[in-house]
C-alpha cells in the first residue's frame, strides 16, 4: 500500500493595492511515496498509551448481558427471529416512552448481523446495530399505515411489532394493528429510529406524519436494555416465529 504525501508550501503575497487583500496560493513543492508494510516497526510509546484503552474496551464488548436459547436468523421475505426480536425489543422502548404506542417498524437492512445461540455479549449488539441511530416515535393516519402495508408488501416485509400482515402475490390481503382492521380517519403511534423517520431505505410513507418526537435513547441502547431486562427476570432471549408477516407467493 502506498501513500503520496503532498506537502505544500504556502506562499502569501503582499499588499498590492488599498484594497487590504491577501491572497493566498498553495504550490505543492515535494511529492514522496512512503511504503506501509509489515516492515514498519510499531511505536511502543503509542503501543503503551492505547493498551489500557483497548483492553478496557474489550472487556466491555465480551461481557455477557443475557442469553439466546436459539440461533437468531435473518430472512430475505416475512419476518425472521432476529427481526422479531429486534421489532419486540423497539416496541418495548417505545411503550415506556410513550404509553400510546401501538406498533414498532425496522428493515431488514438495518438488522446487520444474525445472533448465535448461547452467551449474548454487547459486541454481539454493536454486531447488529453498529450505527448510532436513535428511537423515534411518530403519529401517523391510517392511510399512512395502509401505505406501511403496502410498502412491506412491495419489498417482502420488514421487522414490525404489534402488527399482522398478510401478502398473496405481492398484495395486501389483511393488516392489523393490535388485532384490529385499520381506520384510514384514525391516528395511529408508531416507534422507530430517526434513520427511516427522516426516509432512509427508501421510506416514503412518513412524509406527512401529525407528531414526531426524537428521543436520545439509541437503538443499540434499547436492545441491550431489553435483554438485561429479560436477563434480571430469569428469562432467556426466546424470539419465535408467530405469523405476524405472512408472504403468500
């Protein structure tokens, strides 16, 4: 691997006129090619300084906050145990911070990572949500969560709670929120993360939300709490595939 430094000396020129003006111009003066090899011998100063760091933060990332009794998987097409786990954890948060939360919504592409069974650890969580995305909660028609439906009918469903989606042949043939048909004249509360509320991963559907309310709280933050919770109570990470997103070819 080679690197061109370039470095460049600066020349400034002096006052020509009455106007005050100083004009400055770059030159690049001396290019040199460094190579970057094995062969370059570490700095023990540096070494020394960030061995407490790194050993600090690898104790953090190995240490066990809970366990999965199954092998959480991904899914391209209707839901998946880790997407159930992740949309369950986000409905969780959500309901604390906002009693009148009703649903939860992700995407698959925002799950990085599968989940081995065994010991969880929080590298295990920074795995599959390595961003710093933060909860959003969101009020929202019910002609906007038809246009939900019909967004994960469209790309195969998405990670969602306190939903059942049902899709044959790429259309919608059923969707509840809570067990109930949805009312396009009612306002529905939904949780997710400021990356999809601001219309990432092509969501197009929140563009005339009635509220909105950003929390500091990260998504990576709510699911280590769910699982400690889950933890503390004796509990174990026991996602299941329960129907909630059906896809009928």
């Amino acid at each position: 691997m080679k690197i061109s430094l370039h470095w460049r000396s600066f020349v400034f020129l002096a006052l020509l006129s009455s106007s005050c003006k100083t004009q400055l111009h770059p030159t690049v003066s001396k290019e040199q090619h460094y190579q970057i090899d094995d062969a370059i011998i570490a700095d023990t100063s540096i070494v020394n300084y960030y061995l407490p760091y790194k050993g600090k933060l690898e104790a953090e990332m190995n240490r066990v906050i809970g366990v999965s009794d199954l092998a959480l998987t991904k899914s391209r097409e209707g839901e998946s145990l880790v997407g159930n786990f992740f949309a369950d954890a986000l409905l969780w948060k959500g309901k604390q911070l906002d009693p009148e939360v009703q649903v939860s919504f992700a995407t698959k592409g925002g799950i990085r990572s599968e989940l081995k069974a065994g010991n969880v650890t929080v590298g295990n969580i920074f795995e599959i949500m390595p961003f710093e995305n933060s909860v959003s909660i969101l009020k929202l028609t019910g002609v906007d969560m038809l246009r939900w439906a019909d967004f994960m009918a469209e790309t195969g469903g998405q990670p969602a709670s306190g939903i059942q989606l049902t899709v044959d042949k790429g259309k919608v043939s059923q969707f509840l929120v809570q067990g109930k048909t949805v009312d396009p004249n009612a306002i529905y509360t939904l949780v997710t993360y400021d990356y999809l509320a601001n219309g990432g991963d092509y969501v197009h559907f929140f563009d005339k939300v009635s509220a909105r309310k950003d929390y500091p709280q990260r998504v990576r933050e709510t699911l280590m709490e769910y699982i400690s919770t889950l933890t503390n109570q004796g509990k174990h990470i026991q996602s299941q595939l329960d129907g909630r997103i059906q896809i009928n070819k």
